[in-house]
C-alpha cells in the first residue's frame, strides 16, 4: 500500500447489546472451531468494501455517504455459518432485508457516479464475521439466539493492519432517517 492511501469500508456498526451477544456466540464458536474470534471493539457488517483509497479523495468519498437518504431499518440476524474458502465464521440474517440492500445499491451508484472502484460481487452476502481461520467442519453447532439489530447509522471505516491483526477507526458517521 502507498504512503498516501488508507484500506477503507463502509459498513454498519452494532450497538451495544448486539455487540455483546455476537460476542458471546462467536466465544461458544470459537470452542467449536477454534481460530481466531473477532471482539466487540471491531465486530461489523461490511456494506461496501473500497481497499486503498487515495487519502486526497476521503472528502470525495464522505460526500457519497452525505448523498444516501434512507429511513433506518430493523435487520434480524438468525444464522451462524463458516466459509471453507476463507475460514470465516459468521453471522447473518437468512435473508438479505430489502432497506440493506437499498443502503447498499445507494453507497455503489454514488461510488460509480464518483468513480471510486470497490468490490462489486455479483452476489452481496450481507455477513458478520466472528471467527478467522476457523475450522468448523466437524463443529457442532452452538444454539444462537436470533439477534435483531436496529440499523439507524453507517460508518465509514479505516481498517489499519497490525501482527495481531486489523484494528478500524470510523472516520464518518451518518444517520438514517
Ligand atoms: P470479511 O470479514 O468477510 O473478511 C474489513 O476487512 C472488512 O471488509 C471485513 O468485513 C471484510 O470481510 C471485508 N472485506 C475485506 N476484503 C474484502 C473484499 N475484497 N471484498 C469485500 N469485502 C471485503
């Protein structure tokens, strides 16, 4: 990465009693897979991944956040899963509520219109993650209690790589509604 360019993301942060169960049900994973669990201070959901951006164009990209006009939703996240390819363990809602992905077309047709590149997956698969490098193959599954997260805020983040791992920094922070 360049001296000049920070790996940023928009995404939405839980308070704190989600927060806190995520947590808790990612520590009973952790004792079924194993890895590395993500806590409370960095727990999210990524609505849209940018890697490095050039620092001179955060004032470009706070300007795509200040253009999003959406009433703030309810999202329930119902499900723990793990991805083979990645060795993620998450948390997701069973269904992708139709206000995230509004949120998250409004965030992609500003970046367009701004010319910021970003991850655009065919598919967006809206996730949680709360283990890395797990292994739950042969896991039994820890009962989870369906969590409903009141989405009222998005962030822009700065994610700084460190040996022990990413810490993020909110570098913006917008209402809905
Ligand atoms: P992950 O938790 O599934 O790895 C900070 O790295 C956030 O951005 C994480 O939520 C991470 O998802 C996500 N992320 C990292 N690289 C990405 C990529 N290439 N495309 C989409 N999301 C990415």
């Amino acid at each position: 990465r360049g001296e000049g360019q920070a790996r940023l993301f928009f995404a939405l942060w839980p308070d704190a009693a989600v927060c806190g169960a995520l947590d808790q049900a990612g520590r009973k994973l952790r004792d079924a897979c194993g890895g590395r669990q993500m806590r409370c201070n960095n727990i999210h959901l990524t609505l849209v991944f940018l890697g490095n951006v050039e620092i001179t164009r955060i004032d470009a990209l706070r300007a795509v956040g200040d253009g999003v006009a959406l009433p703030p939703f309810v999202m329930t996240l119902n499900q723990l899963g793990w991805w083979r390819h990645n060795r993620v363990a998450w948390a997701a809602p069973d269904t992708t509520p139709g206000p995230l992905l509004a949120l998250v077309n409004q965030l992609q047709d500003g970046l367009r219109v701004a010319a910021f590149a970003f991850d655009d997956r065919p598919v967006y698969a809206p996730h949680v993650t709360l283990l890395r490098n797990a292994r739950c193959e042969k896991a039994e599954w820890p009962a989870f209690e369906s969590q409903e997260w009141v989405a009222n805020e998005f962030v822009l983040v700065r994610s700084v790589t460190r040996e022990e791992g990413a810490t993020y920094e909110a570098i913006g922070r917008w209402s809905l509604g």
